[in-house]
C-alpha cells in the first residue's frame, strides 16, 4: 500500500508525476478555497500534504490528520504553518527558499518602477481614450536612480533587491532584526540603519519581511507619517506587514507619494481604500509567478516530500526542511518502514 499524498492545487502534472511511483496521489484539478471542514476531509487519510500559502495548517488541521507525516509548502513564507505544533506532532515541514529569490527581487523593482513612474496609472488613463497629445508638464513621477532605496527585512531577497540597486546608482540602507555580517553589506552595497532613520532617509521603501505576531503592522500611520511625502512603499512580504486601511488615507492625503502592493490584509480581498487610488500598483500575489520559478517550486516542493519518505536524490535529507529535528527522533522516524 503506497502512502497518499494531497496535493492541494494543480500544480504543473509532469512534476506532479514524480509521486506517483511512490505515492497514490490526489491532485486538485483546480483552485479551491478550503473551508476547514473541506480541508479536513483530504488529510483524514493522506501521508503527506503539498499545500499552498492560503492552506492553513494548525493544531486543530493536524488533530484531523493521524497519518500525516510531512508537509511541503508551495512558498519561501510559511505563517499558513503552526510549525510548532507540526513539529509537536513529529510533522516535517518544508518550504521553497532560494529558488525564487531572484525572480521576486526583479518583481519588487518592477513595483518599484511602476509606482515611482506612474506606470499603471498612465496605461489606465491612455486606456480609457484620454490621450491628446505629449504633455511636456504631465504625468511626473519620482526617480528611483541615484536615490536612497530602503529595505526593511534583509533576507535571500532583500540582498538580491540591494545588489540590484548598484544598476541604478542608489545608495542603499537596511534595517533588519540582526545586522548582515561586514562582508555580506560590502557584497550588497547596503548600510544598516535603525528603523526611524530607514523611514526618514528612504526614498523608496520596500518590505520584506516574514510575517509574525512582531511584525504585524509594522508600518502603520505612525511609520507612513515618518516618510518623506515623496517616497514611495512596496510589500511584496506578507499582507498585515502594512496597515492597509492606514495606507488608503496616506496615500489619499499625500503623506507618502505612492505605493506598490502585492499582498494584502485578508487577501485574495483588497481594502476598498485602496481600489480607487490612482496612485498605487496592486497586483494578486505574483512575486515569484516567472514560468521557471513556479516550475522549481513545485519541483522543489516535491523534492522535499519525496526525500522525507526515503526517496530520490535527497532520500532521507529534504533540502529544505523547517524542522530537522523531527528526522532525528528515532521514538517517531519519519520515513515510513
Ligand atoms: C510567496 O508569497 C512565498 O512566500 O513564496
Ligand atoms: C520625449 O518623448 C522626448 O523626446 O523627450
């Protein structure tokens, strides 16, 4: 009797057939929005679970799942994971780091460059049949060479992010909860900065951090009325980083220039603040959608739970597994025998 494995959105097949000498496999055929009793009913029986970023897995999920022994997450952040109570159950966790850091670092200055240059905003209006003639004096934006790029959160992406901005002769500043050992800031061209000064000094401010109880608004009113009324702000993290409804009034009031989203509190909803703002970019969560880098995630994600039940080039060792020590608990082995 092979071990089932859930996969929960379609994913690309001939990856997805890579389990199926191993596991009897359930592959959704197409989207869905789980209600938790719909979740439920997948993991009573399933071995393994490779689950998207919308797919909560708590204790009350795990309680549901006796079998269940590993689950790989089709994403870099993994707050839809009670890592704590996965690894409580013997649970290995995994997540797709590395393979999409250089795609995402591309999208936050395509974010970047459209709200500083207005970009959504002008093809909108030429859309819409309003386009007379060249306006010497219109649709004025913000540079973003030669200006001071903040980072707040300096990860595998942020790093990425910073050594982009070399192209464009910016000066770079970061803020992060452990400062980048000396090598790594020469390398990135980045200096660290405490928070105020990387809200004061930032012409452009982008966000990357993971989303934690800590990190839940950490820009809010008071840290948008700390900017310059020029800069502009992008999350490519974690919706709830930003406090969107605070966002909608400082971009309405001028407090800050203009803003790039592509995650959002409460997504796939969007704060109707937002909506009819001309100047934001908001886009649904595609940070890492390149055709190659969805196809290594998911192939990496697949790795992972092949590797977890003793199979494939990684048998035993899941390359990029969250929690190790589960592998080392020989009262609970996690590769079945
Ligand atoms: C996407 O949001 C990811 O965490 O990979
Ligand atoms: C603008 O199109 C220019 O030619 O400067």
């Amino acid at each position: 009797n092979k071990p089932k494995v859930w996969v929960s959105r379609p994913i690309f097949p001939d990856i997805v057939d890579r389990l199926r000498p191993h596991f009897e496999v359930r592959a959704e055929s197409d989207e869905h929005a789980f209600t938790p009793a719909d979740r439920a009913a997948r993991l009573a029986d399933a071995d393994a679970a490779i689950v998207g970023l919308a797919e909560r897995i708590d204790a009350q999920t795990i309680a549901a799942a006796p079998r269940l022994r590993f689950v790989a997450n089709l994403g870099v952040g993994y707050n839809n994971l009670d890592l704590d109570a996965l690894t409580a159950a013997g649970i290995g966790a995994s997540n797709t780091p590395d393979v999409l850091t250089e795609t995402v670092a591309d999208y936050a200055w395509a974010l970047l460059l459209a709200a500083a240059r207005r970009v959504g905003e002008a093809e909108r209006w030429l859309r819409q049949g309003h386009w007379q003639g060249f306006r010497f004096d219109g649709w004025l934006g913000a540079d973003v060479h030669g200006k001071t790029l903040g980072i707040l959160g300096m990860g595998r992406i942020g790093q990425a992010i910073a050594r982009r901005a070399a192209g464009f002769r910016s000066r770079v500043i970061y803020h992060n909860r452990s400062r980048l050992e000396p090598g790594l800031e020469l390398d990135c061209g980045a200096t660290y900065v405490d928070k105020a000064t990387l809200l004061a000094e930032s012409d452009h401010l982008v966000l990357v951090l993971p989303f934690t109880p800590q990190t839940r608004h950490a820009i809010g009113a008071a840290e948008l009325a700390a900017m310059k009324p020029t800069a502009t702000l992008v999350n490519i993290a974690r919706g709830g980083i930003v406090d969107d409804a605070a966002l909608a009034r400082a971009l309405a009031d001028g407090t800050i220039a203009s803003a790039a989203l592509d995650v959002f509190e409460g997504e796939p909803s969007v704060h109707p603040g937002l909506l009819h703002l001309e100047n934001i970019v908001l886009s649904p969560h595609i940070a890492s959608a390149s055709r190659d880098t969805r196809r290594d995630m998911a192939a990496l994600a697949v790795d992972n739970v092949l590797a977890a039940f003793g199979h494939g080039p990684h048998a035993g060792r899941p390359p990029s597994i969250l929690n190790p020590g589960v592998l080392a608990d020989a009262s609970r082995p996690l590769i079945p025998n």
